[in-house]
C-alpha cells in the first residue's frame, strides 16, 4: 500500500515537472534571447508594448493576458534611489511569478535593462528617453495564483539636476488623472542598498523626496527592500532609516517591515562560488515569498489623497513661482509711482499754471523669451496665460495636449494667474514670460490722461494710492494661497515638513510678515523647527544643486 502511495506521489511530481517544463518551453518561445552562452540562459520576455501618444505621461509593457477577472489583482509601487538595483527586483519578481528554480538554468527579463548595452551612441537620447518616463508593467501569468501591475519610476539622484526629480511626481501626478490608470495601490517598495550606512545630505533629500510623494494614509503600505544583502540584519540601514524618519508598515515587534534580497540571480554560474551563488538564489526568493504574503493581507489603498498631495505640491511650486514674480512686479509698480508722485511733488509750478512736463520713471516690460531646451528632460513648454501675461505651469504638464487637462485648471479655469482665467485664454509653447526694467520718459499730459484729465495733483496721488493698494491686495491673494497649500499639505501629506515645502519657508514667511500675518508665520517657522538638523543639511544641499542649475542655464 505504502509502495502504491510512494508512486503516486512520484508519478504526480513527474506531470508536475512536465507540466512545468513545458511552460517554460513556451515562454522562451516568446521570448528574445538576451545571453546564451551563459549559465543560466538569459532571456527577454516580449512584452506588448501599448501604443500611447507622447501625450501620455508613461510608458506600458504587458505580458500575456487577463482572461480571468476573478484572479486577484495587485498594483506596487517602486521607488527608489538610481543604482540600488530596482531593476533587478523587478526582474526576479518576474521571475518569481514565473516559478523559476536555479536548476532551470534560465532567467527571464522584462525590463530594458540590457537596452543601454546593445545601442551606439547615436541612440543614446532615446535609452535616455525610455528610463526618463514612469513604465507599467502589466504582468498576467497562467502560473501565477495574482495578476500583477507594476509601476516603475526612474531612479532619484541620478545627477544633481533635482529638477529632474520633481518631474516624477509631476509623473505620477498625471498618471494618476489619466483615465483606466491607476487609482489604487496594494504596497509601496522603497528600494535601498542593505550597505548603508550614515545617510549623506544627498541621500536625505532622495529620502525625503520619495516620501513627499505620498499621503499620510498609505504608511501601512510601504515597505523597505534592502537590496545587496547577505542574508544578515541591515542593522546599520535600519538605523539610516530611522535617522530619515522614514514612515513605513510596522510589523508586531514595532519594527519597519523590510524584505532581504541579493542581485546576482543572473550571474553566471561558476562552481567556486556556487554555494555563495545558491544562498543568493534562496535568499531573493524567500524575501519574494513573505513580501507577496504581505501584499496578500495587506489592505489596499486608493490613490486619491496621495493625489491631492501631489496636486497640493505641484500647487505650491505654482503659486511660490507666481508670487515671485508678482511680488517683484508689485514692488516695481510701487517704485514707478513713487517716482511719478515725486515728479508731481517737485513740478508743482507746472501743474499749478497747467503746463506740460516731462519725467523719468523705471518701467517693467514683459518679454516672452525662450525656454532653454537643456533645463528640462519631459519637456521644453510652460503653460502661460495671455491676459495675465503670467508663466502658470513651468514646467507644464507635457503630457497635456488639451490645456483643460493641465494639472493647473480646476473646473476649467487656471488656479494660478492674477484672474483665474479660462483655459482657452492660456497657451503652451517654449517661452515664458521674463520682466525686463528700462527707463521710460513721461509727460504729465500723458499722465492725465490716464487719469481721466485729472489735473489735481491731489486727487492723481489718491488714485495712485488706490491702484497700488490693488497690486497689494493680489499680492496678499496669493501668499496666502501659498500659505493654504503649505496647510493642506501639513494635514494630508506623509512627509508633512517636506524638503519641497521647506525650500520655500523662509521666503513665504517674509512675505506673511510683510502682509501683518504673523500667526501665518509662527506656524511656518514651526515647521521649519521641527525638521531638524538632518533636514537642514540636506535643504542646503537642495539650495545648492537648485543654485548650480541657475547658473549652468
């Protein structure tokens, strides 16, 4: 009886083996060979390639398809800093779904992880090009008990241009809006080497970055993959985690929950090292097996509050570069009828017996100039309004090929410029608008007749000191709609005294003093506290790669 059993069993794992290997068979079918002279046989699965516009703000790539809606559906996240092997991880996820086993002696890959190596230099602007953009991989196997849809993002930090940065936020910001996108997430993968140690200033802004992307409700679902591991604790990586103020899933003993894995799945396989070579293996796999059981049980999150932090942030960059320029064009406006009450005051001869004079003034002159194709990567348009002759969205959402989609327009009118005005009323195009000051010559008929032939000099400085009061009035207008943002955020956002917020504090806060706001003030200068040293470092950091882009461009 028991010899009955032991066959069974045997014969029931041949068919299983079988079944397998034929699966496998048929994928490498489908697949392109990346590297065959090596053990394990590299190969590169063919993935649909969904034709978007340029207008779209991602890339997407699916494999195989979804036929049976009832199968689970998982949507991660993954983010991290450039060069901590994100790409690996998605590979050996693959790979993982696939129940690849060292002893296949094979290893799938559906990233354009090897694209770089098999390109001249002439293509070098469209690999740029590919891993500037978010990509979603859409992965739907027979093998597999999940469907799964993966959301790249380009690596942070792979130059000082923190410009660059910001447009993955701005990314995910409109993949967010686009229709049939994605509206929830099931885990966030913060991907960092298991090798760190005390956190650079650079690295503490990458930190800091990343988790400003979010909304306060998504903690409970980000996780921590430390990559290049041995199989120990990170302890000291765990401990620059911490000095981050990292949020994160907390597992029962109140600590981050974190998953280990090695990248040297695809290494080629040497005898010397095959011990150390099969640990790796296992140890990847295993970190993939309990992180799929997290994903199994944790509770997905919908997407929209991390969306209207990302709009809140995007907001906020808005408003602070709009009111620089206002606050400068309403500070010359004060100038130039500072001079004009001068002259009146020192020609009063002139304007007593009614006889014309001339007058020097500094006058402001809006240009529409061209944008410097160098400074941005996703695009080389701003988003400007015409009747406020205003720059509303720099960078403007490139993907956007109808203005009432910018990330700017809510219920068809800017959230920007001086009077809110129509989408149609703006335009996308490589310029912006820069204010130029020049001297002008006036004469005081001229001046009369601006003010309706008033010749009271008395009654042109009331009217003078109305005009300049409305300048002020919209100034005040919009630091406090910068202020409003810096609120919201603080109420929704998971990193609350954001690097991105901070950036601005100081300025904001002169400008609140300047309007006689100054609880508005205490508030931001609390903020600014309560961010610490470590965030300080990394601010300067900030200021400085921010300061180097000004004066490379």
């Amino acid at each position: 009886m028991d010899t009955v059993m032991v066959d069974c069993t045997e014969r029931q794992n041949m068919i299983s083996l079988e079944q397998k290997l034929c699966n496998i068979t048929e994928i490498i079918n489908h697949s392109s060979t990346v590297n065959e002279s090596s053990i394990p046989v590299q190969y590169r699965l063919n993935p649909r390639t969904d034709l978007h516009g340029k207008s779209e703000p991602y890339k997407q790539k699916t494999f195989g398809e979804r036929n049976d809606i009832r199968k689970p559906h998982k949507t991660i996240l993954m983010v991290g800093e450039t060069g901590t092997g994100k790409t690996t991880l998605i590979n050996t996820m693959i790979n993982y779904m696939l129940d690849v086993k060292r002893d296949d002696k094979v290893w799938f890959e559906i990233t354009d992880e090897h694209l770089s190596e098999q390109t001249d230099e002439s293509d070098e602007i469209s690999v740029k090009s590919q891993t500037s953009s978010i990509t979603i991989y859409g992965v739907y196997l027979k093998e597999s008990p999940i469907d799964l849809t993966i959301i790249d993002t380009p690596g942070y930090g792979d130059t000082h241009n923190t410009e660059k940065d910001k447009e993955i936020s701005i990314g995910l910001l409109n993949l967010s809006r686009c229709d049939n996108c994605i509206h929830e997430i099931d885990a966030v993968c913060l991907v960092i080497k298991s090798t760190v140690n005390r956190l650079s200033d650079r690295q503490i802004y990458i930190f800091d970055a990343i988790q400003s992307l979010f909304g306060k409700d998504i903690a409970e679902n980000i996780v921590l993959f430390f990559t290049h591991s041995v199989g120990k604790p990170p302890i000291n990586a765990l401990k620059a985690v911490k000095v981050a103020k990292i949020k994160c899933a907390i597992n029962d003993k109140n600590q981050p929950v974190f998953f280990l894995f090695n990248n040297s799945q695809s290494d080629t396989y040497d005898e010397q090292y095959e011990v150390i070579q099969e640990q790796s293996w296992d140890l990847s796999f295993k970190g993939m097996t309990h992180f799929f059981k997290f994903v199994e049980n944790v509770k997905p999150k919908i997407f929209q509050l991390t969306q209207d932090v990302l709009q809140q942030r995007n907001q906020l960059e808005a408003n602070i570069s709009n009111l620089r320029s206002r606050v400068q064009e309403v500070e010359q406006k004060q100038n130039e009828l500072k001079q004009t009450r001068e002259a009146l005051e020192k020609n009063k001869e002139y304007i007593k017996n009614k006889k014309n004079f001339e007058y020097e003034v500094e006058v402001q002159n809006k240009e529409r100039v061209d944008i410097d194709p160098k400074k941005w990567r996703l695009t080389t348009k701003a988003t400007c309004c015409t009747v406020c002759e205003e720059n509303c969205h720099y960078p403007g959402c490139w993907w956007a090929s109808n203005l009432s989609w910018c990330s700017m327009m809510k219920d068809d009118h800017c959230t920007v410029c001086t009077n809110k005005c129509h989408y149609s009323k703006h335009i996308k195009e490589a310029k912006i608008y820069e204010t130029k000051i020049k001297k002008e010559m006036r004469t005081y008929e001229d001046l009369k007749k601006k003010y309706d032939e008033i010749g009271d000099s008395v009654s042109m400085a009331t009217n003078m000191e109305e005009e300049l009061q409305k300048f002020e009035k919209e100034k005040i207008t919009l630091v406090i709609e910068a202020f409003n943002c810096v609120e919201t955020l603080e109420e929704i956002a998971l990193n609350t005294d954001s690097l991105l917020t901070l950036q601005h504090i100081d300025f904001l806060n002169e400008k609140l003093k300047d309007i006689n706001e100054p609880q508005k003030a205490k508030i931001l200068e609390n903020i600014k506290k309560r961010s610490g040293e470590e965030k300080h470092g990394a601010l300067r950091y900030l200021t400085k790669c921010l300061t180097s882009k000004k004066s490379h461009s």
